[in-house]
C-alpha cells in the first residue's frame, strides 16, 4: 500500500463487528469465563474496549473498576464514571492511594524531587518530561524534573538511578490497579481485558505486569488513531475522546506526548507504519515533508523502542531445555 499523509481508511464497523466476535470468543471458548472485567481511566483506549466487552457479554457480565489514587487527576475518574452511566455498565470505585502510601511509594518519588528542588514541600505540582518534538530536534531521550512554582516552572535533569526510582516506584500504581483487577475477575470467574493499543505495543509504551497484565488485549493490532475513530462510532462521551491522552501517574499532569513518544499520535502513527512495513525513509521524508535526516532519526529512535521493549512482548525467558 502506497504510504499516504494519513493512515488508510479502514471499515469501522467491520472492525466493531471483529472485536465483538473476538471477544466474544475469547470468553466464552478459550478462557471458558462468565465475564469481563475492565479497567476504565477516563482514555480512550480503555472506553473503547468497555464499549466493545459490553458489546459481547451484555452489562450483566461486565464489571468496570474506577481506580484513581491521590496524583491522578480528578477528570479522569469524572470521565470514567460518566462513560459507565452513559453506556449501562456497572462500575466499582475503588480508591488505591492507601496501598500505595503502604508502599511508601509517594515518600520515595517525592524525596527524589526533594533533591533537585530542595524547596519541594510536596504542595507543588511535578512530573517527568522529555525533550521537544522529535520532528524539531535531534536530541536523545533522557528524562527531567519538571516542577510547579509561583515563579513558574523549573525544569532539571534527573540522573539515571533516580529516574529508575521514580519509574520503579510510578510503576507500583499500574501493578496495584493490575492485582485489582484480577482479584475482581476471579471472584467472578471473569477475564481481564486490556487496553494496549499498536501504537504503545510497538514502541512497549505499558508497564509489564501492570497494564500489560492481562488475559486479552483485543486493540492491540490497532493504531491509535483508529482507537480514535472506534471511539467516535461506539458513542464515546466527548470529554474522553477531547483529552490529552496522558499516562496519569503524577501529580502534575504529563500527556504522552511530554513522557515518552515526542510526537503526537497521528505522526506517531504514520512512523510507525512505515517502520513496520519497511517503507524507505526517503518516501516518508518525501510523502511527510520532513527533512531525510530528521526521518532518519525518528525512524531510528522508533525502532530503538521497539528492539529494547521486545522482552515485554514475550513470554518470561526460560531454557530451551528438556530432561530427561
């Protein structure tokens, strides 16, 4: 297929009608289940799968969990509540911010930012930040401090264990709302559904075990941008499909853009078409106009993301080994 501006049209409504069989299929014949259960944050992504789990069991077998703690931001549990009133699906809230202060994960990340800031006294706002747009710099990934003041933002770069902390310990978030829901499902005998998109699986933008602990990710063959067209057509509230998607895991809220892919989907989109389907960067170059060199580099850090993210794709490692 001849690369294009824009990703090819596809049939929505065939689409619909797949991921309602599929999933469908998945409960009933491979998992033998009653049900589903979802994870609904406010995104599109996981608005999208609940439309469709509806879709395949009906409300009686569909369980959403609203699971916000202190740092998210409240549109997002405002969003997932208005989605679940709006489509008939019964939701549980359930508020995650006493397991994770037992993890002492907001003490940890906010003594990290103590030590860039040392005037941080936990009333201000931060978060993780990347470089500009990819399309405008040739700058490497590496992470800063991005911090909330009445003088204005103050910005600092973070050395790599500290960014290791703050991940190890941001992480804990997706892995508690993981151990939810799979305590929701198996009193049930339901099945997790997930809500990876192509576009994040490609590139391993989930958390192993978290998001990425799941019985099914129906999605995960599609681009974000369908996401986006699924959305309109299964009735999504606008609030959701207006948002920014955003990973909502600090207290200052970060899109995913700032945190990890430097483009905004549609662009994140099309590169990712063309690495896929080994399109030359001279065509993209061409097709996009966008300097070869500044293709090159994004195609380069693309495909870096995906060859150092294969591990989350696959199965534990084990030995290739039999006995006796």
């Amino acid at each position: 297929m001849k690369f294009q501006k824009t990703l090819p049209d596809i049939d929505i409504d065939r689409e619909i009608e797949f991921l309602v069989d599929h999933v469908r299929d998945q409960v009933k014949n491979k998992y033998r289940r009653d049900g589903i259960v979802v994870g609904i944050s406010g995104g599109v992504d996981s608005s999208v799968i609940s439309a469709i789990a509806l879709m395949a069991v009906g409300p009686e077998k569909l369980i959403t969990l609203i699971m916000p703690e202190k740092e998210s931001n409240p549109i997002s549990a405002k969003l997932a509540k208005e989605l679940a009133d709006a489509q008939g699906m019964a939701s549980e809230y359930h508020d995650l911010t006493p397991i994770l202060e037992s993890y002492g994960i907001y003490d940890l990340r906010n003594g990290i930012v103590r030590k860039y800031f040392p005037e941080f006294d936990g009333s201000q706002k931060w978060k993780l930040v990347q470089p500009g747009s990819l399309t405008e710099s040739n700058s490497f990934n590496f992470y800063s401090l991005w911090m909330e003041t009445k003088e204005g933002p103050k910005s600092k770069r973070v050395n790599v264990k500290d960014l290791r902390a703050i991940i190890g310990a941001t992480d804990l978030k997706h892995r508690t709302r993981m151990s939810k829901l799979y305590q929701v499902a198996e009193s049930n005998n339901y099945l997790v559904a997930g809500t990876t998109n192509l576009s994040e699986a490609m590139l391993g933008f989930f958390v192993k075990y978290g998001d990425g602990g799941v019985d099914i990710e129906p999605l995960s063959y599609l681009f974000k941008t369908y996401i986006y067209q699924l959305g309109e057509k299964l009735d999504i509230p606008r609030g959701t499909l207006d948002r920014l998607p955003s990973p909502d895991t600090f207290s200052s809220e970060v899109s995913d853009n700032e945190f990890f892919f430097r483009l905004p989907y549609n662009m994140v989109d099309l590169f990712l078409w063309a690495l896929r389907d080994n399109i030359p960067a001279e065509t993209v170059s061409e097709t996009l106009e966008i300097d070869l060199a500044r293709v090159k580099h994004i195609l380069q850090d693309m495909k870096h993301k995906y060859e150092i993210s294969q591990h989350l794709r696959e199965m534990p490692g084990a030995p290739d080994r039999k006995l006796p």
